[in-house]
C-alpha cells in the first residue's frame, strides 16, 4: 500500500523540508540528530503528511507551505512514537532498535520533548496555529495515553472505552492533518466538517487494523513480537471480542503484568485462532464505509482519491 504513490506526494520535497527543520537547529548534538533522521527517515508510512497534502486539493494554496505543514505533521507523530516506545518498554521500532535501547530513557524522553518543542516552534515561525491546533491539540494526545495507561490489564474495558481511545490516540491526528492541509488551502467549512468525519472514521479503521496485524502479522514485517500490546497490557479490539469467548475469557482474565511468556503465547494463539480477528475487521470496515458516507455531498474532482484510499486500506496486510 503506497499511500505517496496514490495520492501523487512529493516525497523529495517533503523529504527536504523534514529535513531541513532538523538541520535548521545547529546547536542540536550530531547523535541526536542523526538519529531523529534515521527514525524519520525509516520505513513509516508517512499517512499524516500525506492527508495534508492530500487535503489541500480540495482548495488552492501555495505548495511550499503545505509541505511545511505537513512535515511538522511527521514529526509530531514521531515525537509521539519515541514516547509511546518508552511506555510500552518496545525494544523494536520498524524492525530496528528503538532509541531508548541506544540512549537510556532519560536522554530520549528529552529528544522527543525536544521534537514536540521544535514543532510548537515552528507552528508559531510559519503562523500555522489556526490550521495545526483547530482541530488537534496535544493535550488529547496525551489524555488518551494517560486513559491507555490506567486501562493496562482492565480486562472490563468497554468497547465505547476503546473507540474513544483509539479516536483521541490515533483518529484525532490524522483528521487534523487532512483538515489542516483543506483549511490552508481555503476550503470551506462545510467541506472541511466533512473531511475532519472522514479522517476520524479512517483513523479508527486504520487503528484497528493496526491492533489486528498486532496479532496476525508476521514479526519480520511488523517489526515487533507479535501479541506485543496484550503483553503490554493494552486491551485492543481482538481482546475485547475474545473476552466473550467463554472458553478463551478466563485464560485471558488471568494475564497480569508478570505472567509468564508462555501464558501470554497461549493467549495470543487463542485469539488469533478465535473469531475475534473476525469481528474486529468486520468493525475496521464499518468505520470504513461511515468515513465513506461522510463525503458522499463532498462535491469536488479529487473525492475519488479519498475513495481509492478506502478501498487500499480495507486491503491492508502491514
């Protein structure tokens, strides 16, 4: 699934203004530096900066900021992905070493807040406020690792609980960025209420999807164990939906943060095998086809790219 390829970005140019925000701080130690490029530079799937770009079809706006806007969108996503490897104890990232393995936790836990600083910088340089903070605000982002974190091992979680997780932790940031990207480029209000429901009905789906190939997918190409956010304590979609097995339920249950490794693999093999993964892909593409029917009165050309983005999702296998 290339989303830049779909969605005709500019790689070379987004990849430019990422880097050139790094390289505009030259106090910023060579290591470190090094180190956010790599981790920006690795195998992501640049799904933000691709919305907002992707946004600002459905207007006009000058082309180099957009794609300054939607680095920024990369990077504090990124910023998000060096602290949420740190809470979750990952020692993989990408099939490669994440940065608190290298550094410690106490230099990383600086270099993602310094990520996030230089991007408030940089709203503030380029006079973003009004298309970055609109429809996002870090402040949800870090409420709904605080909800994360206080759900660890509840195995009651609700699945109302989980959606309004999954839409503060990952559906928020990628509405913003889709929106972020239409409002630079003037589209009206009306259109963009449409495009921030497509991008929250999407950014569940792809969180689903996410927490099923957590399951499903093959270590190599997930770059991490599989079952790593059971392990963790994260109570995903496929759990939720296991917990009504009664024969799996109970085994599941029991799971606390030190049980054993071969009682979390029996586990983690109960629900791939179990109808969970099932009903959680059934509800992946219902939140598909909501995020279609918002941009059903969308008038404009470009509606069918955000179509064609549906149906590449809906056969996402990484």
């Amino acid at each position: 699934m290339d989303l830049v390829k779909i969605c005709h970005i500019d790689k070379q140019l987004l990849d430019e203004k990422i880097k050139n925000f790094l390289d505009q701080d030259k106090e910023l130690n060579p290591k470190y530096r090094n180190q956010l490029s790599s981790l920006l530079f690795s195998s992501g799937k640049r799904l933000r900066p691709t919305f907002t770009v992707l946004g600002s079809y459905f207007g006009s706006a000058d082309k180099d900021k957009i794609y300054s806007l939607a680095a920024i969108f990369e990077m504090i996503h990124t910023a998000s992905l060096i602290h949420d490897d740190i809470i979750d104890k990952a020692d993989l990232r990408r099939g490669n070493k994440t940065l608190h393995i290298d550094n410690g936790v106490y230099d990383t836990i600086i270099l993602g807040n310094y990520l996030v600083l230089l991007c408030s910088e940089y709203v503030a340089k380029y006079e973003f406020e009004d298309y970055y903070y609109n429809f996002f605000n870090i402040t949800d982002l870090c409420h709904s690792e605080i909800i994360q974190q206080s759900l660890l091992f509840n195995f009651k979680i609700t699945f109302k609980e989980y959606i309004h997780k999954t839409k503060n932790k990952t559906a928020l940031l990628i509405a913003a960025s889709l929106v972020g990207g239409a409002k630079l480029a003037n589209v009206e209000d009306h259109e963009l209420t449409m495009l921030y429901n497509y991008g929250i009905n999407l950014g569940i789906s792809f969180q689903i999807i996410d927490d099923i190939l957590d399951f499903t997918q093959d270590k190599n190409n997930l770059g991490k164990p599989n079952g790593a956010d059971l392990i963790n304590g994260n109570v995903t979609l496929p759990v939720i939906f296991a917990l009504k097995n009664k024969k799996i339920s109970p085994k599941i249950r029991k799971l606390t943060k030190g049980s054993s490794t071969t009682d979390f693999n029996k586990c983690i093999e109960l629900i791939i095998n179990s109808n969970a993964i099932k009903k959680s892909k059934r509800v992946s593409k219902n939140y598909l086809k909501r995020a279609k029917k918002a941009i059903k009165k969308l008038k404009h050309n470009q509606k069918t790219i955000l179509y064609d983005l549906l149906s590449e999702l809906e056969k996402r296998t990484y």
